[in-house]
C-alpha cells in the first residue's frame, strides 16, 4: 500500500503516536479505530488483530 505511519494515521483519524502504540501492542484500537485500519489496509479486524 505504501502508505507512511503520518499518511494510515490521518487516513485512520488518529495520531501517529496512537498509531505506533497500537501496532506496537500497548494499547488496544478502540472499535471504531479498528474497523478504520482494516477498511484503509483493504483487511478485516481479524486479521490486523487475530486472537
């Protein structure tokens, strides 16, 4: 996709900072933060956040 951390994050409507703790597994994605990253990256919540 080739998008950068700056360009998902606005796409997403987080902050990068919130971007970089979700993928890092600090915090959970709210819900709807979720559903936004898996509807940008053309990918389901199950597979971006497998249980």
């Amino acid at each position: 996709m080739g998008l950068t951390q700056d360009q998902l994050a606005k796409k997403v409507g987080v902050t990068r900072a919130r971007l970089e703790q979700i993928e890092n597994s600090k915090r959970e994605p709210r819900l709807g933060e979720a559903k936004r990253l898996a509807e940008v990256l053309d990918s389901s919540i199950e597979e971006l956040f497998p249980s």
